[in-house]
C-alpha cells in the first residue's frame, strides 16, 4: 500500500476523509402542517444513547424536510435495503414529487411516512433537542417505536457511491 501524507484540511479533503467511512443510508421522513410527506437522503445518522434510546440526524438547514420535521416534532428514520437505491437517488434529487414514486404508508402513531419497499426497519422518534452546526442541523430524536420489516441486507454508502452489504 502507498503512503500517502497530506497536511491540509481544505473542504475537498475532508470530503474525502468522510468518505472512507462508509454508513448506512436512511431517508428521514415527516409530514408538514398540510399533512404532505416529506423526505431526505441522510447518511449523517447516529446513535446517541441507548437510555433513553436516542439518535442524532444532520440534516441541511433549507431543507424543507427539516422544517417539517421542526414543525411537527417528530420524524421517522427508514434503513434502506440493497434494493433501495433508486428510492436513496430520488430522494436526494431535490424531486418535489419524490413520494409519488414510491410506496408509503401513516400506521397510526408514526413520526412520518414508513417507506415498506424500500426499508427493512423503521424508527418512530419525537424530536427532543436542535443544535446548529455550520450550515447543518443536528436534530435529536427519542426513539418511541421500532418496526422490522425485513432481514434484507442493508444498503451502504462509501467512497462516494452504493453498495451492498457482502453475502
Ligand atoms: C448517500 C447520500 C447521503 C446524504 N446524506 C445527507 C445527510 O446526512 N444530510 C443532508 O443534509 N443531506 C444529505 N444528503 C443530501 C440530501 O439527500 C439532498 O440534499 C436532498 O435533496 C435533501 O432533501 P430536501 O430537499 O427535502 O432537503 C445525502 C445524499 C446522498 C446521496
């Protein structure tokens, strides 16, 4: 392997710094005042802590998402599958119809929208802090419920592209 040393930190290297971290890939979803769906693409999830059970999502500041999110106060987080690639593109497209293409469903109590194809777990959270960072927000959510779908394999980001979980 070569050694390679860099000495900068201009936004380009931490992009690709970031990239060698590969994650999982999420669309956080949410209803606005008028009751229509709204999701993101959003690798920038983690887990906070297990008690109470909470998760952290970095979501873009304009992001009409979000705002629903914030009006609302809840949010859903939807674990993509391998199969859920087109779904991850089109909701990073900035596609305003993005939930015509793809099938949801409100069970009652959810956060936001629960994408049945293309998610293999779902978690329901209320929003229990903000913090501004930059041009993002860091939106923490309690976790209130959890709904497996399925035991497919999840779908994984790195490098900056998709790719599937080794068999
Ligand atoms: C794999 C992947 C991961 C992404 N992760 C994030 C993220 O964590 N936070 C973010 O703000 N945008 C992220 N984006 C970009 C958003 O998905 C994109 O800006 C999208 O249009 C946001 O939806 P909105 O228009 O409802 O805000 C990601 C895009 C891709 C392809």
């Amino acid at each position: 392997m070569n050694h390679v040393e860099l000495v900068t930190s201009t936004p380009s290297d931490f992009r690709t710094f970031m990239s060698g971290f590969p994650s999982g890939v999420a669309i956080v979803t949410s209803l606005d005042d008028a009751g229509r769906p709204w999701g993101m693409t959003c690798s920038a999830l983690c887990s906070v802590t297990v008690e109470p059970p909470t998760l952290l999502v970095g979501m873009r500041a304009e992001s009409p998402t979000l705002k629903a999110v914030l009006r609302s106060g809840q949010f859903a987080v939807n674990l993509l599958h391998a199969e859920g690639r087109g779904t991850a593109e089109l909701f990073a497209s900035g596609d305003p119809d993005r939930f015509d293409a793809t099938t949801w469903r409100l069970p009652p109590g959810a956060g936001g929208p629960h994408l049945v194809h293309d998610a293999h777990a779902v978690a329901d959270c209320r929003v229990s802090q903000l913090v501004p960072v930059g041009g993002q927000r860091m939106v923490f959510g309690e976790v209130i419920r959890i709904t497996e779908l399925s035991d497919a394999s999840p779908l994984l980001y790195g490098r900056r592209q998709f790719s599937t979980w080794p068999a």
